[in-house]
C-alpha cells in the first residue's frame, strides 16, 4: 500500500483519485504559490485564479484535441442539471424534437427528464434485455427533423459502453460522458455536446464540464434563467457566478498528472484496456461462478459488473474485499452484484490486487 490508511477504492463515484493530486492539494492547501492564502480562499476573478481557470481548459483541449469551434464550460448541478439544461437549450419550442438512445439508468433518467421539457423520441431502449448491451447501430433509425441525439458513452451502472462513437450525422450528437471522460482519446468532430461530471474520472464532485460546438450556442433561448443559459456561461467565461474554484483546481491537478504520468490519452486507453482485460478474462474463465452482466462487445472499461452464485456468497465477497482493502465494490441496489470501478485513477496494482482476491475467493467458495 502507498499510505498506511488508504485502500484500493473501487467506488462508482465519487471515485479515487490519483495519490499525487491529493499530496499536491495537500501541500498547496494552505497557501497556494506566494498568495499566503488557499484557492479557496481567493477571488474568482483573482489572476491567480484566472490562471487556474485557463490552465484547466488548456489541459482539457490538448488532452482531448477539442477543436477550436467548441467552448468549454465549467458548471455546476451536476450531470443531473446538464438533463434539463440540454433540451432547455438545444429545443427552441417544445415542438422541437430529440432523439434519445436508452443504454441504462442515466440516459432513462436524462429521458425522464426531457420529458418535462419537450416529447422525446425513443430509438431505442434496453429495458427488454435489461440493460446488458448497446444497439445494433445501423438498424437505429433517427428521426431527421430532431434536434440532436443523445447518449450516454459509459452506463455506469449497468457497465455497458461504447467503444467507438457512433455517428448520428447529420443530427448534433449529445453525448453524457460523466464516467469516462478522459479514458482514452476521441474524435470530437462527431460530437455537438460532450458533458461530464467530474467525480469519476475528472477530479471531485461539484463541477461539470460542458464542451459545446459554436453553433449550438446560438440555439440557447434569451427567456431561460440566466444560470441555465449555455451562451451566457461561454460568453462570460464560466464566470457569470462564483464557479466551484476548488473543484476546478483539483481538476486541472488531475489533468496535470494524466499528462506526467501517462503523456496522452493512447497510452492511457492501453493501460485501461490491461486493467480491464484482467478482469474480464476471470469472468470468462469461471463462468459457473462469476457471471458478467454486460454482453462481451458492450462491456465497460471504466465499470466491471458481474454476479457471484448467491447472495450470502456476495456479502461475503465484499466484507473480504474490503478487510482486504479493496472497499467499495458492492453493486447499484438496482443491478445488485459486485461492481468495480476501474477509473483512469485506479493503479494497474489495485485490478490485480482485485484480480487474485476473486481467484482466491473462487477457490475457496466453489
Ligand atoms: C454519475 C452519473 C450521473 C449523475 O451525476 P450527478 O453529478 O450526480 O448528477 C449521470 N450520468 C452518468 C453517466 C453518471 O455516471
């Protein structure tokens, strides 16, 4: 273990996150650089703090080659309010349509949501097979007068995810990355509107990260609350109110040690896929005793989803795990099971650690 008190944390979010940015917190926390205060503690609109700001934004276009005609916005809410916040923007009347893809739990509640705000179109839901796998993408038909299609990349409860983007050309793609942004690298030229939350894979709760084509900016109505306004937001900077400032500097920590330790987000997206790859090859090896939730081509590499034979057998699982010191692996209420959180965060040495606990509990449980 690196530190005497800290485990290997597979919690869905908030999620671990990389040792370094918590000692650099840590050691900036009292004060930050020659302010003699903490970034807590300073002005938004302080230079220093604009700095931070810059540099997050900075970071986050190299590390995902944003192009020059999408804006970045740094919001709060949560993933939850970007639900409301996407058809309040991108439908000028509630007689605009939008297409939405049902993978799982967050795009049926993205849905749920939309509904207050206009008749979204279903293409397709996963209910019927609960949730173990995403769409034949081809046999998916968009209605050509929406106004955008939605997905999610990553159902982070379920653990089902897209491993390629899938083109809703010509309608702008609306995708919730929340639980797998930064995972490997994307060609943003497909997307209209990326959003995520951060506490997953981008830092800790309390700031999502919206990133908007140009265009689309225009379609934000004058009426909608000034907080609820996307061009607002991009015009002022992500400064219309108090931003979260601390969140925002963790995450530009966050993305500071991704660029240190990995360089780019291929060499990133490899060690994912190691970390990954380990898992899933034990559930394919023992499949009279861990049975995977997703179908082989849908499965996560941020979320590992899978039973074990009974439900005495998973208390038992996660009270070893976590005695342990692999904690937080018990499933969503609404999946059940064991589900393990393997985030850019999580070190190659934590999967495996995982990896021969779950052999071992094999073992002496079969
Ligand atoms: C966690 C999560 C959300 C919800 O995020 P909040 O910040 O709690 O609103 C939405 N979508 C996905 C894919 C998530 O993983």
């Amino acid at each position: 273990m690196v530190h005497p008190h800290r485990n290997y944390n597979f919690s869905a979010g908030p999620a671990t996150l990389p040792l370094s940015v918590l000692q650099k917190a840590q050691e900036q926390l009292l004060s930050y650089g020659e302010t003699g205060a903490s970034v807590m503690e300073i002005s938004h609109r302080s230079q220093t703090f604009l700095d931070i700001l810059d540099s997050a934004r900075t970071r986050l276009r190299s590390l995902l080659a944003i192009p020059k005609n999408y804006q970045i916005l740094f919001l709060q809410g949560g993933a939850r309010l970007q639900f409301s916040m996407i058809p309040m923007n991108l439908l000028e009347s509630s007689d605009e349509l939008a297409d939405y893809v049902i993978t799982g739990s967050w795009s049926q509640k993205a849905h749920q949501e939309a509904l207050k705000e206009a008749t979204p179109n279903v293409v397709w839901d996963g209910a019927t097979h609960d949730y173990d796998r995403l769409p034949q993408w081809d046999q998916l038909a968009f209605n050509p007068s929406s106004r955008y299609a939605y997905i999610v990349s990553n159902e982070t409860i379920q653990g089902v995810q897209y491993q390629s983007c899938p083109s809703t050309a010509p309608l702008p793609l609306v995708c919730d990355a929340s639980s797998d942004l930064l995972y490997r690298p994307l060609h943003l030229e497909q997307y209209g509107l990326l959003y995520a939350c951060a506490q997953k894979n981008l830092g800790p709760a309390g700031v999502t990260v919206v990133i908007i084509r140009d265009d689309l900016l225009e379609r934000s109505p004058d009426r909608l609350p000034g907080y609820l306004n996307y061009r607002l937001h991009a015009e002022q900077n992500s400064l219309y109110n108090t931003p979260p400032t601390f969140a925002i500097y963790l995450l530009d920590l966050v993305c500071q040690s991704i660029q240190e330790t990995h360089g780019n987000l291929d060499s990133l997206h490899q060690l994912n896929q190691e970390k990954a790859d380990l898992l899933y090859q034990i559930l394919d090896d023992h499949p009279d005793f861990y049975t995977g939730h997703a179908q082989s081509d849908s499965r996560s590499l941020m979320n590992v989803t899978f039973q074990v034979p009974s439900e005495n057998l998973l208390d038992r699982f996660v009270q070893e795990a976590t005695e342990a010191g692999l904690a937080n692996l018990k499933g969503h209420r609404s999946v059940g099971g064991v589900r393990a959180s393997i985030y850019n965060a999580m070190p190659l040495d934590g999967v495996k650690a995982l990896a021969e606990f779950m052999i071992d509990f094999k073992n002496r449980n079969a």
